[in-house]
C-alpha cells in the first residue's frame, strides 16, 4: 500500500461557528491523509463534529461557519485556496463526490432521474449529452438499478429508498471522481439495503479504485468496510490507525468506552458499559483533554493540558495515559450478563387473535381503491414479565401493529386482549394503568411547551389522581428511578438532551405504574453511549420493577441483548416467532436469515482485513 | 442491584439553567423590535383609556369661528388648539385622543371575534380532519370568495352602524388567516407523539385539544392577532371612510380620514396626523405580534 499516490491529505483543519453565545469550534486540529484507493471511516456520536468535517471538504459547510487549515491537497494540488467558483466547477462533483444520508430529500422531486445524472457532466465535464446519457445508463445498471434506460425518465417518487441511494452512488461517479464522501449514507436505510449498498461501494470502490470517506456513527459498519479509522469526540481526532487495530485493541478510553457500549451478537450478552454524560459544547479555546469531562481515568492534569498524541502516523491517540497504563486498565464493559427473563408458563398479559389491518387509498375522487394489507392475521401472546422483540424491517407493520395494541387505532379484524379484556372496549384510566408507550423520537414525544415537571404529572392529571403535593413526589421518585435530577424539573425539552428526554418519557410511562410498556424503537434515534444507558435502565427497571417489555426495532443487536422471546414481521405477517436465543442461532424461515445475515458486526473487522 | 448508578446519570449542562421566566424576561429585555412594540401600543392604549383627563377639549364641542385652524407648528396655528381644529372647529388633538378609544375597542374586539372562530374551526378541522375538515373547508372557501368589504357595507347598513355592529361585523369577516394558519399547524401536530402519548394515558380529546395542541399554537396565534388588529382598524377605517362604519360626531380614525378628504389640498393635516396615528398603532402591533413570538417560542428556549 505504501507505493500508492496520497489523494487526500487533510493538515490541521479548523472549522468555527459563529453562534449567539460565543465562537465554537466544532472542528479542531484535524489532520488525516487518504492514499488511492483507500477508505477512512470517521466514526463518532452526534456533536463529535464529523459531519462538520465532510462538509468542510466539500465547501458545504452553514454560513456562520469559517473554515482554516494548514492544508488540504486533494492529489498534491492545493484545493483550500480555489475561489469558491473554481472550487464549484472543477472541484466538486468532478474530483470529489458526496452521497448523503437522507435519500428521501437528496434528489430533487422535480427532475428526472437521468436529467439529475446528466446535468452536471454536461455542465462542468463537457460531456455531450449523448454520451452522457450513455455513462448514465451504464452507471445505473452497474449500481444494480433494474432497467436503467426506462429508470432515466422517472422521478424520484417512483423510486424506493434503496433504489435512490443507489440513484446517488451512481450520480457520485458520473464524473469518475477520485474521492467520495459518504456522510451515513445507510443510516435511513433498512439493514437488508444497507448490506447491499455497503457492498456495492466497496465494489465500486476496488472497481474504480477510489478514495472514500465514510462518515457514521455505527462503528459496526465501518467494521465490515474501511481500511483505517478516525474516531472523533469534541471536534476531535482521538484516536485512528487502521480499523481492525482500533477495533480490536482500543486505546483511547473514549473508543474503549464507545465500544463497549455496543450491543453484540456474539457470546451471552452482558451489560452494557457506558459513558457517563453528554458531549459537551466547547466554547472558546480549549487547552484541556477534550474528553475530560466525561472519562473514567481522568488526572488532574487532563483539565489543565492538552493530551500528548501517542504512538506513529499509521496509529496514534491522544491520551496522557501511555500503551502500558492502559493495558492495565479495567474492561470498559462490565463482566455481569444480563439475562432477559424467560416466563415459560402463565396467563397472557396482552394477546393479540387474527389482527387484520387494511390501509384504503383512492387516487382523486373517482380512482380506483388501493388496498394495502397492512396485517394479515398476525396472533401474539406476551406473557407477564417478559421482553418480547417485534422484529422487522419499514413497512413490515410493526408500528402498525403497536398502535392497534395500544389501542390507539382500531383494527379491521380479530381482537387485542389486554389482561383478558377487551382493549378497545377498556376504560382509559384503567388501560394507561396496565400499558404505556414509549415511542422512538424523544424530540417529538414531549410537548415541547410543558416543563419536565409537567410532562411527568400528566397522566395523573389526565386521571385527576393525588393533589399537588402528592403528584409532586410521585414525580420526584420516578424520576430518580430513571436518574433525572431534580434540578431539571422546570426545564423544557429543548433544554435537555436526548437521552434525558427518552428519560423523561420513561419516566412518565412509569408514573402510572404499568405493568406493560410498549417501546416502539426506543433508542433507533439516541447515541451508541446514550443507547447503552437507555437499555442498561430498562434492564433495570425490569428487575426491579418486574416489567413487561413489548419492544420494537429493526436494530438486532438490540434485540439479541435484551430480548427474551422475538416474532419476525414481513409484508404484514410474522414469519417467524419463538425464543430469542434459538431463532437468532438457528433461524428457520428465509427471511430471518437474510435479516440476520444482513447485521455488520463488530467482529467481522479482525476476520475481514487482517 | 441498583437502579442508575451515579456515574450513569446524564452531566449537567456546563452552566446552571436558569428560569424559564427569567430567561424569558431576558430575551424581552433584549428584543427592540418588542419594546417598541409595547412601548407605542402600550402608550396608545393609556392615551384611550386617559382620554378624558388627557384631552384638552370636549371632542364633540363645535366652534365655528375656531374651525379649519392649522396644527400650532403651521403659520396661522395656535397653542390653544395644538394640532388644530377640524370643518366644524372641533378640537383635532381631542378627537384623535378619543378616536383612540374606538380604534383600539374595534381592533382588539373583532381580532378577538375573530379568533375565537377562526381558532375553534381551525383546531376541530385540523384534529378531527375528515367530514369536519371538509366543512370546515367548504366554509373558508365560501368566505374567501365572498367580497369582504362589500358584504360588510351591507350588513352594517340592513343591521345598522354602530361601535358594536361594527366591531362584531369586521370580527365574523377576519377569521380566515388563523383557521388556515392554526388548521395547518394543528395538522402537524397531532401526528406528534407527544399527542399519542396524551391518548395512550387516557386523555379525552377535549385534554388534548386544551393541554397539547393550543398551548403549541399560541406563537402563531399572537401574530396572526396582532396582524389582524392591523387589519381590522384598518377595516373599520374603510368602512368608516365610505359613511357605513362609525357615524359622526363619534370620532374614529378612520372616520376622520374620511371627513378631512375633502380639505385634503389645502388642509392636508387633517387626513396626515390620524393616518400616522393609525400607521403608528399597526406598526406596533406587528412588532409586539412578532417579539411576543420571538420571546416565548420554545426554539428560543434553547
């Protein structure tokens, strides 16, 4: 590898918001350099700045940010002094390439397909139209777009989101660039999509021998496709080298207690470590250990200093702490296993019998009736006690299934029992006394006019239990059940973060002392490190509390940590329904297998790259 | 074993947060646009409410050998009448102190009219959609294709003027911007999961419509209320200005527009200083509408 040409070197860049309270930096003193054909994964949680990063390479970044750097040469040509009209025409889309997260938003309604792919080839690499029609096509058909000629004329909408992403893969190199920036490009995706495009741009990238830079949060993707990696925290590098060494064998405590917060799939799960508190905003110049507020073996000198970078340029962190102090170190993740508790006998504590949903659809007012069966049929037992996983993909009905146990849209046939009752036919008081919901955007699950003190009263509010003094201290136990402190009572939901407000929820499901909580993919939108902590606390509370969980998610290693009994949904069906341990080791029906088949994991760095 | 240990909780945010209400009266304190707001509205509404103590002369009181004398800055004009007298030599100050009065009782009452049917029709249309939405609908298009200054011309003159007709007639006419405003928004906030949470504990819909959806529609609210106050003075100004709105000798601003039109060549203050004067109270109004918005909007909160 050492005779390839660099592509990419990137020398101490800065980037700075200019925001209401001061100058942030939210990028500082990163340096990286990319060789042909190598990928980079840059890896860290929201507010790391690794975002910030691709962006500034790209010249994207929002106006209230500056951007300095030493230096950044893309293939030994400066490009961080090209005017921004240079920089528009020869530079981007041309020699660098972006793909986005949000497939949804990233193609513009309006235009076709091929006039998208086509436009700025012609526009910029004085491609005829013809020929570049004809690279369209060939492009389309290479990322496994079916029917590419007739595709050209669609739009958008007519696409699934798998197919737009593909759709972008393809307009990223109709220019044959020699980088390209991928800023979570799978994160929107299904996991079954995101193998398959994952595996497509590491194709194309041996294809095409191309740069990459993958930007995610998802230390497990970049496992299965990049050659080095750069985790971020504050605005960051803290520690990179190449990815199955930092994976494997992390030394900055950071990476070490990033991942020892992500749930495996291999081996008996065991509890989750996790990283107290949040990233914090670091105003003004910081000439301390970025990390230092948040790390277990913290010095006093780490507040005052900043860190050394230890090791060479192939591998190095900043830490004070040297290879053998950590090595010493204790494991980040505790040793304990968690075991998701098995009820093999008893009554059902909520039944679902032959539920049938159907979604009518009429396209103006004499079309034709579309019919979509949402849920055919599907039966399930949750018994007392117990974690129960729904697992599958958008679209597959889960969430519609969960708002008809809730009872919060009636189905068109069969019948959902709730402790042997009907739930439609259930008094409201009584019902929100047996079942709660905990829904998966904490940013939308609070009102966000109420302070966190009156979010948690509600439902006695609603149900006009206790007077002020006794909903008072019903509020300050449940929420030092969940860890709230009390100091956040009269705080609103946009002052917290989103670990405090899925706190909060928490906290106001449990203030009616349910027996039964229904979590619609309750940390799909959190962190890793805030997951771990939001998952270690519904363990808890489970022990102590002796919960019932129905819990919905897409995400499997969440499920294989804490799921006592799992059913698969697809196309409105379960396919699969069983104990945990035994469908996620020997899956039986298709589906399962390529939904679990589809999982990156952690491990799969050390097999693939060494 | 423990529930959290103290090393899981979430860290404090760096500096302690202060109160909501302080916060609060700090971006006012910091918000011009809003202080001049409440300071030219505020001003106005002791200015009618003090009228009587405030004004030099009876408003209604003629004089004819004082009439038509120019504001006391304008050659022929006296300090007896500071902003002169209008045809019939009534004091032009008093009647613009006292039109005060009538224009903010019509702003402030048809805006609230106005509201009450606007945001009740919104908020049902926009929570319950459905056969509500599409009557609801059918209501905002009739209303919009009807000729609005036209019909209230008509009303005014089969029911006939006065302060109070006028105010309940410009009211029932100006409610379209807050259902459109407060159906769309109410809209996007039902699909809200903090809406199906209210439901999943057991809330009636009138909890969800009083606790979840209005208290997140009041930043639109206000400024559609200090919008339509504009436009409703405004309205009764029209009105006024073509002899339906509020009879002489009551004086309005508008009305005084009206009866100055005719000296408007060689009198020209006479329409100037109640056009300023109601210039002045919309401007304040649109500033108050858009601080008040600015101030207790929860994305300033952070």
């Amino acid at each position: 590898m050492l005779d390839k040409r660099t592509i990419l070197s990137v020398d101490d860049l800065e980037v700075v918001l200019h925001t209401a309270v001061g100058d942030l930096k939210a990028v500082r003193g990163t340096s990286f350099d990319l060789k042909a054909g190598e990928a980079i994964g840059i890896v860290g949680e929201s507010g790391s700045g690794k975002s910030m990063t691709a962006l500034a390479l790209m010249r994207l970044l929002p106006r209230v940010a500056r951007l300095r750097a030493n230096a950044i040469a893309l293939d030994g040509v400066a490009i961080d002094t090209a005017n921004d009209r240079e920089f528009a025409h020869s530079i981007a889309g041309q020699k660098i390439s972006m793909i986005f997260q949000e497939p949804m938003t990233s193609l513009n309604p309006v235009y076709s397909i091929g006039r998208q792919l086509t436009e700025a080839a012609v526009q910029f690499a004085g491609l005829s139209p013809k020929v570049a029609r004809a690279r369209a096509i060939e492009l389309l058909e290479r990322v496994g777009i079916p029917d590419p000629v007739g595709r050209l004329d669609q739009y958008p909408h007519q696409l699934s989101g798998g197919q737009r992403q593909r759709v972008m893969i393809a307009m990223a190199l109709m220019n044959e660039p020699e980088l390209i920036i991928a800023d979570e490009p799978t994160t929107a995706l299904d996991v079954t999509v995101q193998a398959q495009i994952m595996e497509l741009l590491a194709e194309l990238r041996r294809e095409f021998g191309m740069a990459m830079i993958l930007i995610t949060h998802d230390l497990a993707v970049v496992a299965s496709t990049v050659d080095k990696v750069a985790v971020m925290y504050g605005g960051e590098i803290v520690e990179k080298g190449p990815c199955h060494e930092v994976l494997a064998n992390p030394m900055h405590p950071y990476t070490r207690g990033l991942l020892a917060c992500v749930p495996r799939m291999d081996g008996t799960p065991r509890r989750l470590g996790a990283i107290p508190g949040i990233v914090p905003a670091l105003l003004g110049e910081v000439d301390f250990c970025v990390f230092s507020s948040r790390c277990a073996h913290v010095r006093d000198i780490c507040r005052t200093q900043r860190p050394p970078i230890q090791g060479d340029g192939q591998r190095s962190y900043n830490c004070i702490l040297s290879p053998d102090e950590i090595d010493t170190l204790p494991p980040a993740q505790p040793n304990e296993e968690m075991s998701p508790p098995m009820v093999e006998t008893g009554p059902a504590l909520i039944e679902a019998r032959g539920i049938h949903k159907f979604y009518r659809d009429r396209k103006g007012l004499f079309g034709k009736t579309r019919t979509l069966h949402a849920l055919d049929a599907v039966s399930l037992q949750i018994r007392r006690g117990e974690t129960f996983a729904l697992v599958g993909e958008s679209g597959s009905g889960k969430t519609t299934l969960a708002k008809i146990l809730l009872g919060l849209s009636p189905a068109d046939g069969g019948d959902v029992l709730l402790d042997g009752e009907p739930v439609n036919a259930m008094d409201a008081r009584k019902r929100a006394r047996l079942m709660q919901p905990i829904f998966q955007d904490p940013y939308s699950s609070l009102n966000p006019r109420h302070t966190i003190a009156q979010i948690i009263a509600r439902p006695l509010d609603v149900h006009r239990i206790g007077d002020t003094a006794s909903r008072k201290q019903a509020v300050l136990d449940v929420m030092t059940r969940v860890g709230l402190p009390e100091r956040v009572l009269n705080n609103y939901p946009s002052q917290m973060s989103g670990g405090q407000r899925q706190r909060v929820a928490i906290a106001r499901a449990l203030i009616m002392k349910p027996a039964l909580l229904v979590c619609d993919e309750p940390t799909s939108a959190l962190d890793v490190s805030v997951q771990a902590q939001i998952l270690n606390l519904l363990a808890d509370l489970q022990q102590d509390l002796g919960l019932t969980y129905l819990l919905i998610t897409h995400n499997i290693a969440v499920v294989h940590q804490v799921a006592s009994r799992i059913a698969v949904m697809h196309q409105g069906r379960i396919v699969e329904m069983g104990e945990a341990r035994k469908i996620l080791r020997a899956p039986e029906h298709d589906y399962t297998r390529l939904l679990l088949s589809s999982v990156p994991e952690l491990a799969a760095a050390g097999s693939n790259n060494q | 074993m423990t529930i959290s240990t103290p090393a899981d909780l979430p860290a404090a945010s760096e500096a302690k947060t202060p109160t909501p209400r302080a916060l609060m009266l700090r971006r006012a304190l910091e918000h011009k646009g809003f202080i001049a707001g409440v300071v030219i509205v505020g001003t106005l509404i002791l200015v009618a409410l003090l009228a009587p103590w405030l004004a030099p002369h009876d408003p209604f009181a003629q004089s004819l050998p004082h009439r038509l004398l120019p504001p006391v800055w304008a050659e022929g004009g006296n300090w007896d009448y500071l902003l002169g007298t209008d045809q019939v030599g009534r004091d032009y100050l008093s009647r613009l102190i006292y039109g005060a009065r009538v224009s903010l009782t019509i702003g402030f009452g048809a805006a609230l009219i106005g509201m009450m049917i606007g945001v009740t029709l919104g908020v049902c249309a926009g929570y319950f959609g459905g056969w509500v939405d599409h009557s609801v609908s059918f209501l905002l298009t009739a209303q919009l294709a009807l000729p609005g200054l036209l019909l209230a011309m008509a009303l005014v003159f089969i029911i006939g003027p006065s302060v109070w007709v006028v105010i309940g007639i410009i009211g029932v006419l100006h409610w379209t911007y807050f259902l459109v405003v407060t159906r769309s928004a109410t809209q996007r906030l039902r699909s809200q999961d903090f809406v199906a949470a209210a439901r999943a504990m057991g809330a009636t819909r009138w909890q969800i419509l009083r606790t979840e959806i209005l208290p997140n529609l009041s930043s639109q609210i206000i400024v559609i209320f200090t919008f339509e106050l504009g436009i409703s003075i405004l309205a009764e100004s029209s009105l006024s200005f073509l002899g339906v709105g509020i009879q002489p000798p009551t004086p309005s601003w508008g009305l005084m527009i009206a009866e100055g039109k005719q000296a408007l060549f060689y009198r020209p203050w006479l329409v100037i200083l109640p056009g300023v004067s109601l210039f002045l109270l919309v401007i304040g109004a649109n500033l108050l509408g858009d601080g008040l918005r600015d101030i207790t909007s929860p994305q300033g909160r952070n």
